[in-house]
C-alpha cells in the first residue's frame, strides 16, 4: 500500500502517541523505583538501588510474589490441559452445538473482570462453601484458568487449522495407536504453540487482581493484590514502586518469548 507523505507522518505521529501514552507510565514507574526520597518527587534528585533491596527484604512481598507464581503455574496446567482438548474437539471432530462450545469458551476472556469476579464468588459461595471449602488459592487458580484456558485453546487451535491431518493418517496406517502418534507427530507440531499459551497464560494470571480480589481467602495475596492494598500507605510507596517495576520487567519475559514463538508459527510452523 502507498501513502502519501502527509498520510504517512498522519499515521507515525498517532502510533507515536500511542506507545507514548502506553510506555511512558510504565517508564515513571522504573524512575520512581530509583528516587533516592520516600515520597514521588519530580524530578528526581538522584538515582539509587537502595529501595530494590529494602523490597527484597520486605516478607510480605515475597510471599506474594511466591502466591502468584504459585497460582500461575497451576492455573497455566490446568488452561494446557483443559484448553488443548476441547481445540481438538472443537477442531478434529464435527457435532452438535460445536460452535456454541467454541464461544462459550472464548466468552471468558472478552467479560469485564469485574462481572467474572462476582459470578465466581458467588458460584463458589453456593457450591463450596457447603462441602467445607472457603476460598484459597484454589478458588484462585480455578478463577484464573478461566481466562487462560482461553488463549491456549485459541493458540493450538490456531495451529491445528494449518496442520494436514495426513501426517496423523500415514502414521496411523503404518500401525501406530493414538498416543502414539500424538506423541510422536501432533504433539512436536504443537509444542510451539502450546510453549506460546503457556506463556500468555502464565503473564495473564502473574498480573491478575479484579477477578483474584473476589476469589482469594483472607489468607491469599498475590503480588498485584499486595501492590494495590499498600498503594495508599506513604512508608510504603517506594517499596510499592519498586515491586511494581519489577512486575513490568518480569512480564516482559513471557510476553515477548510467546510473541516470538507465534511469529515462528505464522512464518511456516517450525517446530
């Protein structure tokens, strides 16, 4: 597509703007994690590496920090597990209300958090509460796969619309059962887009507070919830900054491997 010179510097100033308005917080945030005073002062008057080690000391930050991991990885198992069966089922196989299926399961994720929240609270309050079972990280971790289960099965099913289901068949004819070849040809055509939604997942659920603030027990913090309780206390503001930072530097892991992984898929599915 040719575009004028005008409608080229049009299109560059609004994508400047843009990332300025997204980047640029984020960008506060690092610099408030190095202001040498406790209150947010600008400029700063100085740089230091003081409050990133008063934050590593700081237990109530690292339990949460240990929470939310702990609750990614279960809630990305569970999202691999359950989000890869119903792609294939949705995918490889024809049936009634098929297309239902594939809605109800990506409805999830397009939910204000808020409304997800309140539905899951409310549906544990009614169905555990009675058999003895308050919320805790599993409420948690059962909150959060229900998002995340929506980019695995978005990610594999995906994959599964470029894969010819020859290479199944040939293997099947020459005798090998069905784990077999899952094993040995599906699951190597899938292991990149599987790697991708576990990682999408895994940054989802690490930086989820709406629906995990209606799911967690008294008991539970995770990182984003310890962030937005200590937000308001002025001795622990730069603490605050600092865990904040390193949430956006963490989440960059993740993120930017999943992306590279499905700019491979989209390039010829290498595997």
């Amino acid at each position: 597509m040719n575009l004028s010179r005008p409608a080229r510097i049009a299109l560059r100033t609004a994508a400047g703007l843009g990332f300025a308005a997204i980047y640029l917080p984020l960008l506060l945030v690092l610099l408030g994690s190095l202001n040498p005073d406790r209150s947010a002062s600008w400029p700063p008057p100085g740089l230091t590496l003081d409050w990133w080690a008063t934050a590593w000391d700081n237990e109530g930050a690292r339990a949460a920090l240990w929470t939310s991991v702990q609750a990614g990885l279960a809630a990305t198992a569970v999202a691999l597990v359950l989000g890869t069966l119903i792609a294939f089922a949705v995918q490889r196989y024809s049936f009634f209300g098929r297309e239902a299926v594939s809605f109800a399961v990506v409805l999830p994720i397009a939910l204000p958090g808020i409304v997800t929240g309140i539905a899951l609270n409310s549906a544990f309050g009614t169905v555990l509460a009675p058999l003895g079972v308050g919320l805790g990280m599993f409420t948690v971790v059962v909150g959060h796969a229900t998002f995340c289960i929506v980019v695995v099965f978005n990610n594999v099913v995906a994959r599964l619309r470029r894969l010819p289901g020859s290479y199944e068949e040939a293997a099947m004819d020459l005798g090998a059962h069905t784990f077999r070849v899952f094993w040995d040809i599906t699951f190597p055509l899938l292991r990149s887009a599987l790697l991708a939604g576990g990682l999408l997942a895994f940054a989802l659920s690490f930086d989820e507070i709406v629906v995990t603030t209606f799911t967690a027990g008294p008991g539970v913090q995770t990182l984003p919830v310890w962030i937005f309780n200590n937000m308001t206390r002025p001795q622990q503001a730069p603490v605050v900054n600092v865990v904040a930072a390193a949430l956006v530097l963490l989440s960059v892991i993740p993120i930017y491997a999943a992306q590279r992984l499905s700019s491979d898929t989209a390039g010829g599915g290498r595997v």
